[in-house]
C-alpha cells in the first residue's frame, strides 16, 4: 500500500456509492475515460474485479464490499483533518443555502427549519425554490440546489435519500360541515360529498390515487395546483379533501377546518431529505444536511400516536351550523 494513490481510493468510494462512472466523474470533475482508467489500475492493485456491470449500473463484488467501510472510513478521516481549517461554523460564519419543498413544506416544514437556524445558525439565510420532482435531482447535481424534501422515492446514484418520518392520511373538512359531523367518514359519505384534490409538480399523488382506488374520481370538483389553498377553500365549503395528518394538524391550528379518520387504511408514505453524496458535499452543505436530518427528523411516527379520536385536541366539537349543498 505504500504505493497506492489515495486518489484512486476516493474513486473506488464513489464508484460503489454512486454505482456510476459518469455520476463518479461529474462529483470529481474529471472525464469518464479518466475513471475508467482508475477503476482499471484499482482491479490490477487488488487482483479483483470490485464492480461488475448490471442493467442498474455498477455492482460491487463480494471484495469490494470488505473494501468500501475501511476505505471510506479512513477518507473520512483524512477530509476531516484536510478540511478542518476550513470546517463550518454555524455559529460564526455566514452561509447561504438554496433548498427546494413544496408548498406543503413551505407550510409545515419550513417555519421548524427557519426557527432553529435562527438559534444554531444565526447568519444563515435561505432561499427556498418550489419542489419540481422531475428537476430537483439535475439541479441539485448541477449545483443550483443544496439539498430538497419529497415524498416520491427518487431511486438516482447521484444522490442519496435519507428518511425523515412517515406520515398517514385523513380527511379534512369544514369545521361546521352539514353533513360530515363525527370524527370519521364513510365510504357512502365519501362517494356522496364532492372533494378538492391538488395536481402539480411537487409529486403528492396519494390522494389522488386513493380516490382512484375507490372510483371517485368524478366526485372531484376542483383540481387545484397548491395544497396550501385548500383550508380556504374547504372552509367556505362543504367539499372533502385528502390530506396528510401533520399537514391537516398545522390547517385546523389557523383555519376552520377539522380532521376526521377515513374508512380504510393508507400506506403511510416517507417524507425524505435528498442531497448529494457526502463525499461531494462542502463543509456547510455537510452541515445543512445533518442540520436538515435532526430538526426535520423530529417529527413523530404515525404508528406511535393515539387513536386519532382519543387525542385532546380533537375532543367534542360545537354542534355544526348547517350548510347548503350546492346544486
């Protein structure tokens, strides 16, 4: 080993992270060819194939994976020691970071973020673009973006995709609804009310898809763009709408909108960070990210709260006003 190029090691991690040459030359800015040949000096030093090429790119051998975890370690450590002159200081340094949500993260994610960077980063400061699923990959990977948060499970070697909670579906409604008056709904009920549904680029799809499911789709009679219109369209209304249970939490807070549980079970679905490979990442994005991980990450699983109508805040509500259906 004394002749080996700790370069080639940086390679060797990178390839088995990203499972890609080309996501392996464009994190160190060098030509494919040049990663080939790397990967090619690599095979000779350790007398082993190390990846094999598999129709979803680049998979390790049985000696590459003994190699990955005391490789990366030690660059780890060998950053660590490079780049401490350089290490991040939330609390001293200014840093600027560019992050993507949609506009139910604007909403309920956003306000959490903001107000604890305001105690572990106070010269920080971010610009926040709308989440486009189909983009937010290629402009995290050409730089136009730190890191960003969805729910659809984007499987790229450019990136990596770390889990922040689970969340489940309900019902929300006006809180003097005429006719949705308990703390669930029916199937018969649903298929009875007309509902307001959202479609746009931020890939929430599961209320859609769960309306589908139950051929209620032409019960839909708004198609908006925004989730975060629809408190003040449900409560000068009587339509139904689908929604995340933190997200509802945070609507019925500020608007006259209630919860109520519906007639089947949901697949929970993961909301999850996504940012480059922490060998790519800067000092201060490798902060954001693990900054990003912990706040956002707090957030209780479904599974371990009560019953949905044995919780305090959604105890017996006023009697409903009634309220005309429209024709």
């Amino acid at each position: 080993m004394g002749t080996f190029d700790l370069n080639l090691a940086r390679v060797f991690v990178l390839l088995y992270e990203t499972g890609s040459v080309t996501a392996t030359a464009e994190t160190l800015h060098v030509t494919q060819p040049t990663v080939s040949y790397s990967l090619g000096k690599l095979r000779r030093h350790f007398d082993d194939e190390l990846f094999r090429r598999t129709g979803r790119g680049l998979a390790p051998t049985a000696g590459a994976r003994r190699l990955y975890e005391p490789l990366r370690r030690a660059l780890a450590e060998i950053d660590g020691a490079v780049r401490q002159a350089d290490a991040f200081d939330p609390e001293t340094m200014p840093g600027r970071f560019t992050v993507a949500l949609s506009d139910l993260g604007e909403a309920t994610l956003l306000p959490r973020l903001l107000a604890a960077a305001r105690e572990r980063a106070p010269r920080a400061s971010f610009t926040v673009r709308p989440l486009d699923v189909d983009e937010a990959e290629h402009q995290l990977r050409r730089g136009d973006l730190d890191a960003f948060v969805a729910t659809p499970v984007l499987t790229s070697h450019r990136t990596v995709r770390i889990p922040l909670f689970h969340e489940r579906y309900v019902a929300m409604v006006a809180a003097d609804h005429p006719r949705v008056r308990g703390d669930s709904v029916t199937i018969a009920e649903l298929a009875a009310e007309q509902h307001a549904t959202v479609f746009g680029p931020s890939g929430h799809v599961v209320p859609r898809a769960v309306l589908a499911a139950h051929d209620l789709l032409d019960r839909v009679a708004v198609d908006a763009t925004r989730f975060s219109m629809l408190p003040y369209l449900l409560e000068q209304t009587d339509l139904i709408a689908i929604v995340p249970e933190y997200v509802g939490e945070v609507f019925t807070a500020s608007h006259r909108v209630r919860l109520v549980r519906l007639p089947f079970e949901t697949e929970p679905v993961e909301v999850a960070l996504y940012a480059r490979h922490e060998a790519s990442r800067s000092p201060s994005q490798r902060w954001l990210v693990q900054f990003m991980a912990e706040v956002l990450g707090e957030r209780i699983s479904p599974a371990q709260l009560p019953p949905y109508s044995d919780r305090p805040e959604h105890a017996a509500r006023p009697a409903a006003r009634p309220k005309a259906r429209p024709e």
